[in-house]
C-alpha cells in the first residue's frame, strides 16, 4: 500500500511504523479530526483465515471493553474492500519497558510505581474476566506526554482468555505466551487452571526482571520450562540487597509454584504493593534513570525504519526513545574541564594584575 493511501474513506497513510508476518503497521492522518493515528493492518489472505481473523476482532473488542488511560485506545475497526482488516487507534511515541531496562535495573520505587501503573490495566481485565497471558516488559509502553511524565500503556491483548465466555485466542495445542514468563500451568497446558493467577505470576517474573536485570529463569528452553515448573526463583535480594524483605515476599507469593498459593487476581497483588509503599517499605531513592529517559522520550523521535514494531503485535509504538543510557564517567570529566578552566581563569587574572602592579 502506496504512501497518501486513503483508506476507509479517511485514514490517510503518511509512512510505516513496522511490518510483520500478517500484516503492516502504519501512521496515518485521521482527514476527519486532522490527529495522527496508527492504523494496523492484516493482509487479505490472513484476514481470511477464520481463526486469524476472530482473534483479530476479538482483540479489538477486548481493548475497546478496556476504559482505563493505560491501555491504548481503539478508534475504529473495520474491513477494506479488499479484504484487508484494519484497526486504527491512538498512535504511542516512547519505548518499551524492555528498552528502558537495558540501561540497567530500575531504582525500587520506581519498578513498583511502574508496575502499579501496569496493575491499574490488568486489575480491570481481570474484573471483566480477560486473562492477558502474555504480560512481560516489552508489552508495557512508556508513552511519551507532551508536558507530563510518561504513561505506561500495556499492548499485545492478542492471547487473551475470556474466563467468563470460554474463549481463548490460541490453537489448541500451542503454548499461550512467552516462555519465560509463562506460569507453570501455562507450560504444562492446563488450560483448566489458567486465569488470573497466571498473569499474577507473570507479573511478578516481570517485577523481579526491572530489579535485578534478569528473569528469574534461564537457561535453554527445556531447561527454563523444567526450572518453572519445578525449582524456586534465586533470592530477590542476593541480588538486590535495597530491596525490604516485604517487597520479595510479595513477589515470592507471585512466584508459587501452585495458582492457589498466589494472589487470587491483580486487584490483590495492587493491594499488596500499595501497602508496601505506604508502610515506607522502599528504600531506594528515586533514581536519575526514569528522569532521564523523560527528558529523552520528550525530544527523541526515531526513523520508522528503527522502530522495531511487529504488526503481528497488539499495539502499536509509533517511534522508540533511547534506552536510558547506563552510567558512565562522563560527568566526571566535564567536572574536571570546568575546574581546569577556572584555574586557567584565575591564573590569568593574577598575571594580569602582576604586570598592571608599578615596580
């Protein structure tokens, strides 16, 4: 599809965001209200496909039952006279968390501000009986705002389970998710028992990887699915000495092998974190990383081509920031050409007065 396309009589398309196996991902200009959107698109012989197409629409009418400001928008959906199915919605510019992580593990009240944010998503899916399955760093958006901090927003609704229609998005027979964040009941496929309390797990993996840098699980996929199902996680604060023993108990209980043993939903896990954080249980400080990134998702706007956007995805990043950059010895440095500047200054003054002064 050419760039100036008109599609749906008013979506004109201005360039592309990513390109995937099903389909495109595109920005266009909204003729109508003059707002710049995303529209994803699916190819003809995809949208044909019944099972890829009901997955695509029930996506879109699970995100438009969403009401809450951390989930992205949908705007419309629909079919083009060709065939190809289209969803146009709020166009996000940022990064994922993910990217931000790779600039080094996050202070501990911002992992937990960030992760409530997400919670505030999740807890009304759950509500509505929608299990995400696939809740991990690279689905959690920090959407750049003009004039405020970032927003994180959660994408890829793609696998989502309706408990209280018997609907799910995945063949049967394929494992729902990302392996290394997968519950337990998850890499065995029992579909029976996958609800909410496998996003609480998959919540907690995600926490425990923004404080420490790592999935608690590694190893090649046989052996981080054995390790799942069958060893504890490393101690959180072997790792992460800053971290209260309160807080890893919290994503230990997220961690339980058994769904019964976990929070029942995110409404509880929320719950819990929010006691930890009025208790004054997190004791790092607010940490230069989250400023910087900031200042950088409000000024960096990234060539299409760079952004690593799938359309096979959920949702749909327009543009990515740099990843907080790790700490170096650059601010030394310049501490250091300012101190020899001001010595160069004064020595110049006092030779200055030196030869001004009469024998």
């Amino acid at each position: 599809m050419k760039l100036g396309t008109i599609i749906a009589n008013k979506f004109r398309i201005e360039r592309v965001i990513g390109r995937g196996a099903m389909g495109v991902v595109v920005e266009a200009t909204d003729l109508i209200i003059h707002r710049r959107i995303a529209v994803k698109l699916i190819l003809p012989h995809h949208a044909a496909d019944p099972q890829l197409r009901g997955r695509f629409i029930r996506e879109a009418q699970v995100m438009t039952r969403l009401t809450t400001e951390h989930v992205a928008r949908v705007l419309e959906v629909g079919e083009l006279p060709d065939g190809m199915l289209f969803l146009a919605m709020e166009l996000l510019e940022g990064q994922t968390l993910e990217q931000l992580i790779q600039g080094g593990p996050l202070p501990v009240v911002d992992a937990v501000d960030l992760l409530l944010e997400a919670l505030d998503a999740v807890v009304e899916a759950h509500s509505l009986g929608l299990v995400h399955r696939d809740i991990k760093p690279s689905n959690m958006f920090l959407a750049a705002r003009k004039g405020k901090p970032p927003i994180l927003k959660m994408l890829d609704f793609g696998i989502v389970k309706d408990t209280q229609n018997a609907q799910r998005l995945t063949a049967t027979g394929t494992l729902p998710g990302t392996p290394a964040y997968m519950a337990p009941e998850q890499v065995a496929m029992e579909e029976h028992l996958i609800d909410a309390r496998a996003d609480v797990w998959a919540l907690g993996i995600t926490l425990y990887e923004i404080l420490t840098g790592d999935v608690p699980f590694t190893g090649s996929m046989n052996e981080m699915l054995t390790k799942i199902r069958s060893q504890a996680p490393p101690r959180l604060r072997a790792k992460r000495p800053d971290v209260a023993p309160e807080l890893e108990n919290v994503i230990n209980r997220c961690l339980s092998k058994h769904p019964t043993d976990r929070y029942a939903n995110a409404g509880e896990l929320a719950a819990a974190l929010q006691d930890i954080r009025q208790r004054g249980l997190l004791r790092s400080e607010r940490g230069a990383e989250r400023r910087e990134v900031q200042t950088e998702m409000s000024i960096v706007r990234r060539n299409a081509r760079d952004a690593p956007t799938e359309a096979d995805s959920g949702v749909v990043p327009a543009a990515t920031a740099l990843a907080a950059p790790k700490k170096s010895g650059s601010g030394a440095l310049i501490v250091m050409l300012l101190l020899l500047t001001v010595v160069a200054v004064i020595a110049l003054v006092v030779a200055m007065k030196t030869r001004l002064i009469p024998h």
